[in-house]
C-alpha cells in the first residue's frame, strides 16, 4: 500500500479522527485489500492481515 509507506500516518485523511495504531492499520489495510479483491474476482477473501509495530509486536485483524 504506498499511501501508507513511509507515510506519516497522523496526517493521513484515513486516520483523521483516530490514531493509527497497528490495529486500525491491519483493519484498514484489509478493507482497503478486501474491495480490490471483489473487482478482481468475488471468491477471493482477506483471511487475516497482521500490522507489525517492532519485530517482536504486531495486531492481526481477522474479518
């Protein structure tokens, strides 16, 4: 997702009105997955997507 990399993600319109903690990061990016996906072909599901803060700290958010 480049409009998240090396991004300041509090000045992003996404996190606008929340902080953008890895759990709304993992929630946003397989929203952002899931509608690509359904143009592409409506069997094809985001199963899980995991947002890493530190290589020993991450939030996975499953639909």
């Amino acid at each position: 997702m480049t409009e998240l990399d090396h991004k300041y993600l509090n000045e992003l319109e996404a996190f606008e009105s929340m902080q953008p903690s890895s759990e709304r990061i993992a929630i946003y990016i397989a929203q952002k997955l899931e509608k690509r996906l359904k143009e592409l072909n409506e069997s094809i599901r985001v199963s899980r997507v995991s947002a890493w803060e530190s290589a020993d700290s991450c939030a996975t958010y499953i639909p």
